[in-house]
C-alpha cells in the first residue's frame, strides 16, 4: 500500500539542507518540498539534493516550477525550454506537426526532471492568454481555448511517456485578469457562461487526463466570492462536474492573492476545508511552521498517485537517445527565437 502523504509542502533556504531543515523534513505533515532557483546551482547539485532530502523522507513528494520560457527554475545542465507560446507558435499553420512537438517537449521535460530526481513539474499552464495578464502572457499555449486544450493535452501525453505527472494550473482560468496574484487579489466580473465557453475549455477537455491541478488565487465573482482555491463550490465542479479525480495543490499561500482567507494556518485549513489535497507555503519559513502546527494529523492518499515508480533515467543517459538528440536541439533553437519574431515551425 503506497504510505500516504502530509498536506504541507514547503520549500528550502539554500542549496543544501540545514540541520533545522532535516528536522522538518522529518515531521509527517510535511509531505513535499518544492524547488526554486535560491536552491539550484546545476542539474548534477539538484540530483544530490534530491538524494539528500530522501534520504530523510524517501516517499517525499519533490517539485519544481518547469514550465518553459521564463519559468524555469533550473537552468544549467538541462535543455533550455522555450516559452509554451513559443511551442504554439506553429499552431496554425501545422497543428499536428505543433501536437507532436509540444508531446516531444513534454516527454524531454519529463525525463530530464526525473533524471534529476523530482517527481513533478508544476506544468502545463493552461490559462488562456487573452493579453490581459502580464503574469501569464507567454506562459500560455495560445489565445485560443481550443487550441490550448489541444498542445496542453500533447504535452500532457509527453509528460506521461516520461513517466512524470502533468499539473494543470492555475484552474479554473488567470489569463483573463490584469491583476497578479502575487501582489493582489485579483477579480474576474465575468458571468459563469463566458468562463465556461474560454477559459475552463482546456481544463474540462483535459481534466481525465491530469493527475494534478493548482487553482487560482483569483475571485470569479459569478460563482463565488471567494478566491477558486478557497471555494468548495470552483473545487466541488472540477470534481463532480469534470471528473477530475487527481490531486489538488494549493498555490503559494504566502502570495497576496491568499491573504483574504487570514493567517498562515488560516488559509491552509480553508484551501483543505474546500477540497484542496496539499498546500504550498513557500518564501516564509514562520508561516511554514505554524502551517504545519496546523496541520498536525491530516494526510492524504491522491498525492501518492502522482509518484509513478518508473526506474529513474540517468541524466548522463538521455544524450543517448536519439529522440533526446533530435528534441533537444529543436527546443534550443526554439528557445533563442523570441515569440513576437519567430516564425512558423
């Protein structure tokens, strides 16, 4: 029977793991760790912090924002990502040829971070960029619903094929909001049928299909007041309407947009009162602690499922493989080629 996990995931100061952290680690309401670019020199020092954290913990849950673009924590040692609007660039032109490149970036993304001993990326985005939110912009497949749902359900594919779990983020929808949700609350007006005909397109088509997903720290106003990763009501339709029967992360609950919900342990014990499976508390170590304080005695069994158990590449290996070779190349020129200047490919 796989050991069920604590709701809390938290992040680190540095590269290595201080003694106050191994303590942490060892509490069972801690029951991930999430990596950001403070703790990462290379991919070879984020495989032995991997090993060091396991060491203490080997059930923990490891993660890191991967995304592509902007968004990657790591850098040295792994293929450079280009942007997912980047990747769709081509959509329109040659969708298959997009889909398959798009499944190919998934499946190099998904073995280089397996190979560097983490067990999920929190990708892919599939908000719908709409040019409204600077936050998620080029983080986006495309301003088309239909066409994020596509590329997003190939990356997904690929992700698979590596043995790596796909978080979709941030549901039900942040591209339409100007507000970031990490310096405010951000508010959506629109009626519940506009969200459903954009924004939730990808996340409906792809809900099946996900094993993880992180809500947004927005108020859609239509549906409820409360921001969708405090609301029963956004996480009760991603369940029962949606069948999505994967695990729910929290987002930071130290950004802004949380703050509505009260203290540190506050927000925890609203995000899992309304449906959420773990909750990030990452960039305050007190907020952190009194997290999980509050959390002493829960867990949970969905985020057990996205640890797939699939023999770990060894990074060393990939450059063997000819499909890694092919990949990594387009994905590299790809990367040099800003969005607004490239052209169909």
């Amino acid at each position: 029977m796989t050991q069920p996990l604590g709701p809390v995931m938290l992040d680190l100061e540095g590269i290595s793991l201080s003694r106050a952290e191994e303590t942490l680690l060892a509490r069972p309401e801690v029951g991930g760790v999430i990596l950001f670019a403070r703790n990462i020199v290379d991919a070879e020092q984020v495989i032995e912090l991997c090993a060091s954290i396991r060491r203490i913990r080997p059930e923990i849950l490891l993660g890191i924002d991967q995304e592509g673009g902007r968004v990657q924590r790591l850098r040295q040692g792994v293929t450079r990502m280009p942007s997912m609007a980047r990747l769709g660039r081509c959509y329109p032109d040659d969708p298959q040829g997009c889909l398959q490149l798009c499944q190919d970036a998934g499946w190099l993304l998904g073995m280089e971070m397996a190979a560097c001993g983490l067990d999920v990326s929190f990708a892919p985005v599939l908000d719908v960029d709409t040019g409204r939110s600077s936050v998620i912009g080029d983080r986006s497949f495309s301003s088309d619903p239909q066409a994020v749902a596509a590329m997003g359900g190939a990356f997904i594919d690929g992700l698979h094929e590596a043995g790596m779990a796909a978080i979709g983020k941030h549901f039900p929808g942040h591209g339409s909001v100007a507000a970031d949700s990490h310096l405010e609350l951000p508010v959506d007006d629109r009626p519940l049928r506009a969200l459903r005909e954009h924004d939730l397109v990808p996340f409906a088509s792809l809900a099946s299909r996900l094993d993880g997903v992180m809500p947004a720290h927005v108020v859609y106003r239509s549906f409820d007041e409360r921001p969708a990763g405090f609301s029963p009501c956004w996480l009760g339709l991603l369940r029962e309407e949606l069948g999505f029967k994967g695990a729910i992360f929290s987002d930071d609950l130290s950004m802004a947009g949380a703050h509505v919900a009260g203290g540190p342990d506050a927000r925890a014990l609203a995000a899992l009162n309304a449906g959420c499976d773990m909750v990030l508390v990452c960039n305050d170590r007190d907020a952190a602690l009194a997290v999980a304080d509050a959390c002493t005695g829960r867990e949970s069994r969905r985020q057990a499922r996205l640890r797939y158990g699939r023999s770990r590449p060894g990074l060393d290996t990939l450059p063997a493989l000819s499909r890694w070779r092919r990949v990594h190349a387009r994905l590299e020129a790809l990367a040099d080629t800003p969005v607004e200047s490239a052209e169909g490919s």
